[in-house]
C-alpha cells in the first residue's frame, strides 16, 4: 500500500479531514506516514487506539500483556463481555481492523520492560503513555529520550486526569515533572480506589489529540505544560513547568521498581507447594471484595485498600502466604506489611489464584 497517495476508498473515509482547514489531504498523508507506539490497551489506551485509528494513523503498535476482565469493561469500551480472559493487544488489534483496514497494527503481547523498551520505541515516530504505575511511566519517560521520540503522556486519578507532552523538540520531561516517584503506598491505582469510567475516555481523547497536533503540525502541543481537568467540577487549567539539567538521561534505569520503592517479595511460594504443606502457613487474600465472592483459596481477607489501616489485624502466628489474582497486588501488599510487621515471614503466591 503507497503511503504517498490516497486511494478513493481512504479519500471517503477521511473526507471530514479532507475538507477540514489545517489538514487536508497533506495533513492526512502526514498521518498515514506516521507510526505511533501505544503503550497499553487499558483505559487510557483504548480511546487513544480508537482515535488514532479512526484518524488513519499508517501503522500503530500496541504494547500490552494483559487480558481483558469484567472489571475493565466499565471503562475499556473497545472491549465486550466475550472477550474476557483474552489478550488486550490481540483483540484491540482485531476490532480496531474492523473500524479501519487502512491502518496496519503491530501486536506486542508482552510487558515493557528495560530489556525490549529501546528496540521497540526506536521503530515508531511518537510514544503514547496509556501505563498505570509509576515504574513504567519513568521507564518510558527514559526510553523516549534515549531514543529521541515525543511522549504523549497521560494518567488518571479517581475523578481527575492529567495530559503532557515529554520530549517534544527537546522539551521538558516526565522526570522534570516528577524528579522524585511517590510511594507505593501514596500511589493506589484504580482497582485499589476506583475510576469515574468516563475519565479515562476523556484524557484519552485528549492525548489521542495532542499526537495528532504533532503529526500534523498543527495547534498548540502541550509541550511543558501540564493540564489538569476535573470532572466534577468540570474546571481544568494548564500548569508550565521547565527542563531541567538534573533530570537528564543517559541509560535506563537497572531496577524502575525498586527505584519506586515496589519491593519485589524475598519469598514466593508456587500453589502446588502451598498444596502440599499448607497447614504451615496464614493466608491472607488482599483482593477485592467481589474477587473474593467469585474464588478464594481459603484465609483471611483484607483488600489492598485497606491495608494500611488494618494491617494489624494479620493473623501472624504462623508465616503468610499472601496472595491476589496474578502475584503483582501481593508483592506490592508485602513490600507494605514487611514494614509494618518486621517479625514476620510474608510470602507471595507466585502467579496468584489465576
């Protein structure tokens, strides 16, 4: 397929673009040429990959190793009930297809990590953040200044959300932002405190704009500035901030959990291990209440959320295994409880009860 011309079938689908002031045809084969890297197909990832494909973005990559629960169709609308338990990537990439066949999609069902960042963002000409923790958005923030990439970031936060862009011609980055990450226990995620399901769409959308505008070359992009919006009110403002020399990067970071103090757990436990000596252990389930109803393997119940003021309820007699849906939740719960609770053996349920 040429990327220097329109065929009559894309001059149709794009015709609102095509008559639009500012871009055009040259604005639209500007967009076709284009090759956009979106780091999860979450709740922010879903209305950027609706966007940019409905836009005609050439080529999108799609980052994610998730797979679709019934918790994430609240805001995920790019998902339905049939897809639960498959792939998040896989079946963006499919739908997505179905709304524009122009566009061709690059499935990486896979986490981002220190060791594939580089190679990946070196083959796309901008970097969607639509991440949830703060160890991937600092990992992403320093592969796309190592590699020279514009960052469209983005997060969200209860009722609030926030968009930027890193990186943009030598702009200010995520780390001239936030120098320092927060801790864990500062920085729940939604399914610790709940989402407004329409906010992510919302910041989405808007980052889903802010690389249009790049592409385009065309508006004002957000390029340090940071807008805050706020749904229950409706209010938002654009904050500016500046680049500063001691947030520069040279090489990615050896451990971004342990730079944002995520503990990794010392022990782990497999469940068929758990089987066979179970008697020796306390259980302690930090899922939601909800997860539990559907499954549990026995042992008390405490959600995440709740942990830090009832941690002392733990039945400490014996060591913890502690354990959530897929190992991540109970590591984060354990680097928490080894604080609290400094005489007692915790440990992870690898892989968790899925």
């Amino acid at each position: 397929m040429s990327t220097s011309e329109l065929t009559n079938e894309e001059k149709q689908q794009y015709n609102r673009h095509l008559i639009l002031d500012k871009i055009g045809e040259e604005g639209q084969l500007k967009l076709k040429q284009s090759k956009v890297l979106v780091v999860g197909a979450g709740g922010l990832g879903c209305p950027v990959l609706q966007y940019l494909a409905a836009a005609g973005v050439g080529t999108i990559g799609i980052v994610d190793d998730d797979v679709v629960s019934q918790s994430n169709l609240q805001r995920q609308v790019l998902y339905t009930i049939s897809d639960i338990e498959k792939s998040k990537a896989h079946t963006a990439a499919k739908r997505l297809s179905e709304l524009n066949p122009f566009v061709q999609f690059y499935v990486y069902n896979e986490k981002l990590t220190r060791h594939n960042a580089i190679s990946l963002f070196e083959k796309y000409d901008i970097i969607v953040d639509g991440s949830d923790n703060f160890a991937t958005r600092y990992l992403t923030n320093d592969a796309a200044v190592l590699t020279q990439k514009p960052l469209v970031y983005g997060a969200i936060f209860k009722f609030e959300g926030q968009v930027s862009v890193f990186n943009y011609q030598k702009s200010a980055t995520y780390r001239c932002l936030y120098p320092i990450p927060p801790k864990p226990e500062e920085s729940p995620n939604c399914s610790q405190i709940g989402v407004l399901g329409v906010l992510p769409g919302i910041i989405g959308s808007l980052q889903a704009n802010e690389a249009i505008k790049i592409i385009c070359g065309i508006g004002e992009v957000l390029a340090n500035k940071l807008l805050m919006y706020d749904t229950l009110s409706m209010r938002q403002m654009i904050l500016k901030f500046k680049k500063t020399k001691n947030a520069e990067v040279a090489e990615l970071n050896s451990d971004y959990d342990f730079f944002c103090g995520i503990k990794t757990a010392t022990h782990e436990i497999t469940f068929q291990e758990l089987q066979n000596n179970l008697s020796s252990y306390n259980l302690l389930d930090i899922r939601e209440d909800w997860e539990r109803e559907q499954h549990h393997i026995g042992g008390q119940h405490i959600p995440l959320g709740n942990l830090s003021k009832r941690f002392q309820e733990v039945d400490t007699s014996k060591p913890v295994v502690v354990y959530c849906k897929s190992g991540v939740r109970s590591q984060r719960a354990i680097g928490f409880l080894e604080q609290q609770l400094n005489n007692t053996t915790f440990i992870n349920l690898k892989g968790g009860v899925k």
